[in-house]
C-alpha cells in the first residue's frame, strides 16, 4: 500500500459516490437555476428539488472535495459531510418546505429527504471505516520478536 493511500473502505466509497453525485447535480442544477438571489428564482430539478445557484455552487464544492479527499482522508469528509447534511436536514425540516437556510438555500421536502440521506450515509460510512493506525496488521506480516 502506498504510504497516505488508504484501501478501500465505506468511508472511501462514500466520498467516491456521493462526491461524484452531487458535482452532477450541482452542475445539472444550473440549467434549471443559476439565480443567486436570497433565494431569488428557484427550479426544481427533476420536479423534486428545489436549487438556485448558490445551491448548486455547495453541490459541487462539497462534492469536489470527496472526489480530492476519497484516497487520503475520506473518513473524515464522510463524518464531517455527514455531519453537515443532517444539520441542514433537520434545519430544514424546522423551518418547513417553501421555506429557505439563512436566506439563500430554498428547502422543500426533496432537499429535506437528500441531505438527511446524504447525512445518514456519511455518519455511517465514517463509523463504519476504522481510523488509520487503529488496525493491526494481518498475522503473516507481523514479524515476531527477536531474543535478546
């Protein structure tokens, strides 16, 4: 293994998938808003979610990071990521659907839904991927102790 590249990992797949998933929305938003207003016009992708461009600039910003991030620290982007789309999903829950996040990030309850998604999976994902240097090595590699 190269030194700083982890194996593959949950934490790892997550930063690959939902880094690649929403640079693609992020991007597919712009043709149906690129409006950076507080929230100023809003479109509805696909009819479920509802973006404008400073949306979109988040979708793909925190997704170029996972993508950057997936062979060094992807546990800590899945956590961190995670971490941040739940808040942004209960926020959004609390302040109801029509509605938008600090004036500028329309909510409705396909949002809602996706970042709760999103949260729940990288909360999961970094869990689920043990921290470098907490695992020991396979038995054929330990090399055993010399005699004094």
């Amino acid at each position: 293994m190269d030194k700083g590249i982890q194996d593959a990992s949950p934490a790892r797949l997550y930063a690959t998938l939902a880094g690649g998933l929403l640079v693609i929305v992020g991007i597919v938003g712009f043709f149906y808003s690129s409006s950076f207003g507080s929230p100023g016009t809003t479109g509805e992708v696909f009819g479920l979610f509802e973006v404008n461009g400073w949306y979109n600039v988040a979708h793909i910003a925190t997704g170029a990071a996972g993508l950057l991030v997936a062979g060094y620290a992807p546990r800590q982007y899945a956590l961190s990521m995670g971490t941040i789309y739940a808040t942004i999903a209960i926020w959004g829950l609390i302040v109801g659907s029509g509605e938008s996040i600090l004036g500028f990030l329309p909510v409705n309850d396909g949002n809602n839904f996706l970042n709760l998604a999103l949260g729940a999976l990288g909360i999961c994902a970094a869990l689920a991927t043990p921290r470098l240097g907490t695992t020991k090595p396979p038995a054929h590699r330990q090399r055993a102790a010399r005699p004094t």
